[in-house]
C-alpha cells in the first residue's frame, strides 16, 4: 500500500474510535516505520489505555540492537511522552510494566523514561 494511502486508513482507524478499534487491523496499518510514526502521532490521550492493553508497547521491552548508542527512533516513547503531560498516573504504570534490565537494555528506552 502507498504511504498516503496507509495515513487515510490510519486516519480512518482513529476516526472510528477506541470502542471499534480492533488491534489486529491497527497492526496491519502499521506495517513499515512512516506509518508507525504516523500511526502514534495521531493517536490521543484516549487510545492511551487500548494501546497499552492490546500491546503496542512491546517493542519498548526489546534489548537496542547497539546499546552503545542512542537513535531515537521509537515513536511509542515520543507517543508516551506527550501523553505524560495528559494522563501521568497511566503513563507512570506504562513505564513500570516495562522491565529494563542486563538482558532488555535499551539505552533509548531508559533516557526517555528519566526525561
């Protein structure tokens, strides 16, 4: 699918709501990273809780593939990043269900979560 094409149907998803949401059709619209950039910078503080619940922050459990470095290429941590300032208490339980250990290290993940 084009790129324009996937951000319509993204937008059609959110457009929607939260209430017909399904995540198996939000996973196949998210299927390169433009459109999971696009994908999280459309959702609200409304998709916060669906997000978490059907998964979407699994990658942030994910050891960085160099950890010597720093890339910032993760839209689930500038999604919750913006929605720390809408709903703090759910974003706080977001970041403590995320393990950060030896095996999981992420140096992305954890500068963000102390920002």
């Amino acid at each position: 699918m084009k790129q324009l094409e996937l951000h319509k149907q993204i937008d059609v998803f959110f457009k929607a709501g939260v209430r017909s949401a399904k995540a198996d059709l939000a996973l196949s619209l998210i299927s390169n990273e433009d459109a999971k950039r696009y994908f999280f910078s459309r959702a609200d503080e409304n998709w916060l809780t669906w997000l978490w619940q059907n998964k979407f922050f699994e990658p942030l459990k994910k050891k960085a593939e160099d950890p010597t470095r720093y890339s910032y290429r993760l839209p689930e941590l500038e999604y919750l990043t913006r929605m720390a300032e809408k709903d703090p208490v759910m974003v706080t339980s977001i970041i403590e269900s995320i393990p950060v250990s030896q095996g999981t290290f992420n140096p992305e993940v954890v500068d963000r979560f102390m920002w």
